[in-house]
C-alpha cells in the first residue's frame, strides 16, 4: 500500500502516481469508478482523490456520474503523435516502392517548427549511401524536402524568419528571396531536387504528401550520394518521386482537392 506523500515531493513522484492512475483506464473498462482506481493504483484515497480531481481540471479526465474516462483534453494532445504513426503505417508501403523503383533511399518527412525531422526511412541495398536514420532533424531551408514545406506550408515561413538561414555549403540557400523562388518552383512542378545544400556530397529529390483535407501532412522523397545521382538524372526521377507523394496522399484520404496556402510566398 502506497503511503501519503510529504508536502513537497518529487514531482516524478507525482508523475509516477498519475502514469498509475492513467494505467487504470484500457479499452476493456473505459471507464472505471474512483473506487476501483483506488483500489487498482493502492493509493491511500485522499491522495488519489486529489490527483484525479487535478487531473479532471487540468483536462487529463473527464466525468460522467460516478465514472471516470480519459479526457478529451489528453486525446487532443496525443492525436499529433498518433497521427504520425498512422502515417508511417499507412504510407510506408509506397516508400517501400519507391526505393526498389529508383534504387535509391526513400525518406519520409514531418516538420517541427524550422527543421524537418525523419520518421520513415526504406534505405537503399547500394554499398556506396549516405545514412538516413528515423529520427534524423536536418535544417528546413537546406535540402529538397525543405522546400516541400516552404512551398506547401506557410506556417514553416513564420519558424524559418524567427531561427535563420546557416550557412552549410556553397550551395546553401543565403536569402529568403531565392527560397521563395524555389518554392514557387516546387509548387509549379510537384517536386524538387536540390543538390549539395546540407552536405556537399548528398542531393534529395522530394514531394508533397496530403491529408484527406488536402493539407500537407509530410514531405517524401529520395536521399543519395552525389556520385551516383546528379542533375541530369531529375527529369527520370522527379516524375518519379512526385507520383509516389500522390499514391502517399491517397493512402491518407486525399481527393484531389487541396487547401491553398493562406498567402502567396
């Protein structure tokens, strides 16, 4: 049995007593009374009756007569984080594709605030490759799949003019002039290919993904060693690259119909 914490206690302490109250809620009892959360989490009762009042307030449960369920508050806040791993499993399949079509690493990409971070990786079965790991953040201004989100995004304008534009390569976009100038180019083609803008020896080739609302949901596109693919090659792979974010968009709901930027970059 669980004792009375003494004021000022740990504040994982706290945490660990709400992961235990959380872990009283599963999809065979939605929906347990403050009884049974006491008796299942062995907390002394006013401990445990404080906490789910706090974590009713704080919008973590909701109330209905004498039973409790997770609340809507705590749904909103892990929907991002479940969507994400619905887009992994739904669009993988065309990832998969796409690297056993062109040979080369298949990415796929969200954006968090100025960066683009990886969440699904097909890699490539040449020897000579660049890695690309899930969970890689790479700058947003610098590289293809960046410039899926500037053109597609405009949120990622705002995250772009508050964190700045490093300087990584020659190649490497120095303005937000010539970074709208390849926005308005990857929204005109459905793709773009940039080469050496991170990475000297890397080029990217990248599309946009949609929702079933016709929003952005994730960049897709391929990664590789400059020495084997160089800009001859886009006019083979952006086709490529751009049919593969449609079927991407598709396996997520998307109708053909997309919401359009909210101002012109």
């Amino acid at each position: 049995m669980a004792t009375e914490p003494a004021a000022g206690a740990s504040p994982l302490l706290v945490l660990h007593k709400v992961a235990e109250i959380l872990d009283c809620f599963s999809v065979q009892a939605p929906e347990p009374t403050l009884q049974q959360i006491i008796r299942k989490t062995g907390l002394p009762s006013s401990t445990c009756q404080r906490l789910v009042q706090n974590m009713l307030r704080e919008g973590f449960l909701d109330r209905d007569g004498d039973r409790y369920r997770i609340g809507i508050g705590l749904v909103r806040w892990a929907t991002p984080g479940t969507f994400g791993l619905d887009v992994v499993r739904l669009v993988k399949p065309v990832l998969q594709q796409l690297r056993d079509e062109t040979g080369e690493t298949a990415c796929l990409y969200v954006r968090d605030a100025a960066f683009r971070t990886i969440i699904a990786v097909a890699e490539t079965r040449h020897v000579v490759m660049r890695p690309f790991m899930v969970g890689m953040v790479m700058p947003l201004h610098a590289g293809a799949p960046g410039k899926i989100f500037l053109a597609f995004d405009p949120d990622a304008w705002d995250a772009l003019d508050e964190h700045g534009l490093d300087r990584f390569t020659p190649a490497t976009p120095a303005s937000l002039k010539l970074l709208r100038k390849q926005a308005t180019v990857t929204r005109e083609q459905g793709f773009y290919a940039a080469f050496g803008e991170r990475n000297e020896d890397v080029g990217s080739i990248s599309a946009p993904v949609f929702d079933h609302a016709g929003r952005l949901a994730c960049a897709i596109g391929l990664g590789f060693p400059t020495q084997r693919i160089g800009p001859a090659d886009v006019e083979r792979l952006g086709p490529v690259v751009a049919r593969a974010g449609l079927e991407a968009s598709r396996a997520l709901g998307y109708d053909g119909i997309r919401v359009e930027s909210r101002r012109d970059q």
